[in-house]
C-alpha cells in the first residue's frame, strides 16, 4: 500500500504533551536571537568590535546552523531524532553560558558559533518528531501552526526578558536565559518524546558537509571583506574560491550515491520555489533585525527596556498570521497564499523604509507588523509543502533541507545587507573627516562605535558626533528594507507564475 493510501493512526494526548516540550527549545532559540539584537549597542560599547565582528558575532551563529542542519538531520535519521534533540540541547546550554563570560569579540563568536552548533542539532530533530508523531495531515498542519507559533511566543518574551536583564545587570545577562529551560529539555525528554530513527538511513556524506560549509563561509567571507574596504584582491580571490567550492558541492551530490542534499526534491517545482521565496524573505528580515536594535536604542535614544517593548507588536502579528495561515491556505491555495505572503511583506519593509532621525518609533512599528503578518503564513506554507513532499523515513533530512534554506537565506541576509548598511554608514561619515576623538564620525567602526566614542567628548562635540552617524545609520538602513521590498515584489511575481500550473 502507498504511503499516501495508507489511514494513518491519530495522534495520542502524550505527542500533544510531547509536542509543547518540542516547542520549548524552538522558542528558547527565537528568544535568545531577539536578545542579541537587543544587546548589541551595549556590546558593541564594551568589546568595541570591528565593524566586521559586529557582523561575525551576528552571522556566524546562524551560518553554522545553516551549514549543519543537513548533516544534523541525516544524523538524527540515522541514530535517533530524539537523543539528536537532547544532545543540542546540551550544546546549546553549555554554550550560552560560555558565552554569557566571553572576554572578548572573538571569544564571543566562538562561542556563538558553539552555540549554533546545539540549534543545528534541535531544529531539524524537533521538525521529524513532529512528522512522526503527527502523521494525519489535519494533526500535522495544526502541530506545525503551533511550533511555529513558539517562534512568535520568543518573539514576545525575549524582547521584554532581555529588556528587563540589560537594564538590570549587563548584556552578558542576556545568555541566562536558555541554559535552565535546556536542563529541564534534558529531564523530561527522554519521559515525554518517543525515539524514532529511520530504517533506511544512509552513512553521512562528509565530503559533501565539507564543500557545503567552505563554500558558504568563503563566498561569506568575500562579502565581508567588500564591504570593509579591504584590498580588493582579497575579496575577488575568496569570491572565486567560494563560488568553485559551491560547484564542486553541486556536482558533487548530484554524483555521489548518498549526498548530504538530496537534490532531487529540488527538481519539483512545487518545492523549490516556495524555498526560494522564503529564502529571500527571511535574509531581508535577518539583516533588518540585525539593526533595529541599534536604529531604536542608538537613533531613537530608548532604553534596552523600552526598545524591547516597541518590538512585541510584531511579534503579536507573527503569531496572528501564523494562527491565518491554514486557513488562507484552504481557502486560496498555496500558490496564491505564497505570493499574497511575499507581496505583505514587501509591504511592511517599504513601510519601515520611512523612518528617518526624527521621524519617531510609527513608521517602525507599522511596518514591522505589516510584515510580520506576511512571513508567518509565508514560512508555514513553506514548511508544510516541504514535509508533504519528502517520504517518512527522509523526515530527518526533509526538515534540515527546510531549515537550512530559511537560515541560510538569513545568514545570507546579514552578511549581504549588513555588508550594504556598513559599507553606506562608512560612506556616510567619510566626508566628516576627523577621526575617533574629533567629534565627527569618521573613523568611527558604526553607530555603537561612534555612541562609545561621543561619551568621552564634551556635549556639543558629542551632540554633532551622534547627529552625524544618526544620519549616516539611517540612510543604510533605509537602502536596507525598500531594496529588500523591491527583491521581494519580484519573488512575488515570479512566485505566482511559476506555481500557477502545479
């Protein structure tokens, strides 16, 4: 019998109790991605970064999850998504708390890149044993509507968690927070959520883990070193080697018996796409939220506190439109709802896009709840397109595929755009001449930089100091968000026509 004949068991009020432990982990990660940005002005202060630290303290976290939930998911498939599940949760734990003591920049992206590591290992865990606890489709659509809505629920708390803790103690603080919930994740998984490994799992493909990580942090690296000005040899030559890495990773799984990246759910049509556009829409929400943090505290002049409370609007919405998103899927169809999504989204970025040194907090707050609205129900299609189309038994390696492509678009997205904002920043103030100590902003590495400096300066050298990075941040971030609007309208167009006949 097909698997697609076969009447499949409901799920059991255990796998519902099972789910919500699952979607612990999920909204501990969420959480702790919101109380980064929030910290980044006050870290910024005391490790002084470079400008291109700043980015590797943001990225390099979500470039190692990027580059490992596919090696992660084969390996949960193959010795148990469960004990995958609990030994991120041990990484993840142990990690933040060396991160939590971090004595400098470089230090502090170690550790978050370890940090990367655990979720790597979670995510893809959590997303099989949901398929193989929920295997109804009704059952499943309404398990994954509530894991992602934990998402949103991170998105709520961390914002006001580590408002609260900033103010409170220090940034550092801010890596408190996961280590006990990911000790009681420890306890009580082995009581609550079933072991489930696949038959049919194959040996894990190293060559390919390995051309797929130094491709991606190569061609990476060639976009950082773009935007620090550096010799433009650099950058060509890592751009090169990055893009013959990425080939040589393309022939490689189309080659190889057992590839990390099973490419051929890539020739579907009905799966790729929605990839893509979801790619694209979370890289422009990564490299929004890595400056939004600094936009409202170093611009608008808000508390840790107060930027915190202005971000849980759209957090609301996220988790509004999440809760939409069956329903607009039953009722329009996944294409029309995949091209609605991009299209709502492109609208909140533009939005965000009028903001200005004096404009105040409406324009930031209205779009990022316009936007909200479209990338939930945008992600839950996705991800419900991405689990009907794998077999069981490939579940492990189906949610990596689903969640590499939405971090990796991030990654992407904080390296492309925060490159682009760095770079108009640097821009921005180089005809301001001057240097650290000068009250101008040239020289200054960004905004946190420049806010660090202008606290040694007397008032009206610091007040022409801040003014002056304040117009030049904000320009880079404007070109951000209505750049990242024009890309997504695109994707929305092309969206709809490619889905239109499948």
């Amino acid at each position: 019998m097909s698997e697609a004949a076969r009447v499949e068991p409901s799920a059991r009020p255990r796998d519902w109790v099972g789910l919500a432990l699952l979607v612990l982990p999920c909204t501990l990660i969420s959480v702790n991605s919101n109380l980064l940005n929030l910290a980044m002005p006050e870290l910024a202060a005391e490790l002084r970064p470079t400008a291109g630290e700043l980015l590797w303290i943001s990225d390099v976290y979500v470039f190692l999850v990027a580059s490992l939930l596919l090696p992660m998911g084969a390996l949960a498939d193959r010795f148990g998504r469960r004990r995958m599940l609990l030994i991120g949760a041990a990484v993840f734990g142990a990690a933040s708390v060396g991160a939590a003591f971090a004595p400098s920049s470089l230090a502090l992206i170690a550790w978050r890149g370890l940090i990367g590591v655990g979720a790597a290992m979670i995510a893809p865990s959590a997303i099989a044993l949901i398929r193989s606890m929920f295997r109804v489709p009704r059952q499943r659509a309404a398990a994954l509507g509530i894991w992602t809505a934990g998402f949103a629920v991170g998105g709520i708390l961390g914002p006001v968690i580590g408002g609260f803790l900033i103010a409170a103690v220090d940034w550092r603080a801010v890596f408190a927070v996961t280590p006990p919930a990911m000790v009681a994740l420890l306890v009580l998984g082995p009581l609550l959520l079933p072991e489930h490994r696949s038959t049919t799992a194959r040996r894990t493909d190293v060559v390919g883990v390995a051309l797929g990580i130094a491709g991606i942090l190569t061609t990476v690296y060639a976009v950082k070193q773009l935007a620090a000005a550096a010799d433009p040899a650099v950058p060509l030559l890592s751009g090169i080697g990055g893009a013959a890495l990425l080939t040589g990773f393309g022939l490689h799984i189309r080659r190889t018996a057992h590839p990390v990246l099973d490419a051929s759910l890539f020739r579907k049509r009905a799966f790729t796409v929605p990839q893509a556009g979801n790619a694209l829409a979370f890289a422009v929400l990564y490299g929004t939220q890595l400056l939004i943090g600094q936009y409202l505290q170093s611009v608008l002049g808000m508390t840790p506190l107060e930027a915190g409370l202005w971000t849980i609007p759209s957090a609301v919405a996220y988790a509004v439109g999440g809760l939409l998103a069956p329903r607009l899927d039953a009722r329009l169809g996944a294409p029309n709802v995949l091209a609605l999504a991009l299209v709502v989204s492109a609208a909140g970025f533009a939005t965000v896009g009028l903001i200005g040194t004096g404009s105040g907090v409406v324009p930031f707050v209205a779009g990022s709840v316009v936007y909200s609205l479209g990338l939930a129900p945008l992600y839950q299609v996705t991800t419900a397109l991405a689990m009907s189309t794998a077999p069981r038994d490939r579940a492990g390696t189906a949610g990596a595929t689903l969640e590499t492509t939405t971090n990796l678009g991030g990654a992407l997205g904080i390296a492309l755009f925060g490159s682009v904002a760095s770079t108009a920043y640097r821009l921005g103030t180089a005809g301001a001449g001057g240097g650290a100590g000068s009250g101008t902003p040239g020289g200054t590495q960004s905004i946190g930089d420049a806010a660090a400096t202008a606290a040694h300066l007397p008032p009206a050298q610091a007040d022409a100091l801040l003014e002056a990075a304040s117009a030049a941040f904000v320009d880079g971030f404007r070109l951000v968000v209505l750049s990242g609007a024009l890309l997504l309208l695109v994707a929305a167009a092309l969206t709809r026509r490619l889905l239109r006949d499948t």
